[in-house]
C-alpha cells in the first residue's frame, strides 16, 4: 500500500504546476486580454466593454498580488515587496487613468510591467530546475 501512495505523490509532483509558473500564466493572460484590448480599440460601447474588462481583469490581479504580500509578509526579501507594492499602485493609477480617458495608448505601460514580472518569472530559476 505504501509504494502506491508514493507512487501516487510522485506522479503528482510530476504533473501538477508549479506555483511559480502558474504565476506567469496568469499574467501572460492577463496580458493577452491587454494587448488585445488596446490593439482592437475602437469608438464605440462595444469595444470600450473589452478594454474596461481587460483592464478590470488586470487590476484584479494586481489587487491579489497586493493581498498576497500583505498576508505572506516573510516571502521574498522586503525590498522585492516594498517594489512590487509601489508597482501595483502605479498599475491602479494608470488603470483609473486609462478607465476615465479611453485611449489604446494607456494600456501600453500596464502591458509592459506584465511582460517584464512574466518574463523575471519565467526566467527564474528554482531548486528543481538547478542540475546538480
């Protein structure tokens, strides 16, 4: 019985992702739905909906992202919270900006931020990736 439970958790720990790079998926998505929004901008009720939920969506996962630092005070080194918390209240800035001023072009920052915390996720490196 043992050596199926094993067998079990091992297959799991083959299989289930990473929280690092489900990190990443979440905002490489959230940048897809950014980048969309401000690349089919256009005038008009329809495409002013997509914009605004995409930059909802944004913010919603800016907000987890504060919430998980508040409430995991001891992950990461504090200079890397303290920045990531100024980050995120730019990107609440520039969203009310972007929300009351409908424009492609105040999309573009909040874009790049995610691509930039995306790209440092994905090119972390953690204990399981390091060959020994």
């Amino acid at each position: 019985m043992n050596k199926q439970v094993l067998k079990a958790y091992e297959n799991a720990q083959k299989t289930a992702i990473q929280l690092k790079e489900l990190e990443r998926l979440a905002i490489a998505r959230t940048t897809h739905k950014l980048t969309n929004a401000r690349d089919n901008f256009s005038c008009g009720k329809k495409s002013y909906d997509k914009y605004a939920d995409a930059l909802k969506f944004n913010q919603k996962l800016w907000t987890l992202i504060q919430s998980n630092i508040a409430d995991n005070p001891t992950s990461g080194t504090k200079s890397l919270r303290t920045s990531l918390l100024d980050l995120s209240l730019f990107i609440d800035k520039q969203t009310m900006i972007a929300l009351r001023n409908p424009d492609p072009n105040n999309i573009t920052p909040l874009i790049e931020i995610n691509k930039s915390i995306s790209g440092g996720l994905h090119s972390q490196k953690t204990p399981s990736d390091i060959k020994t």
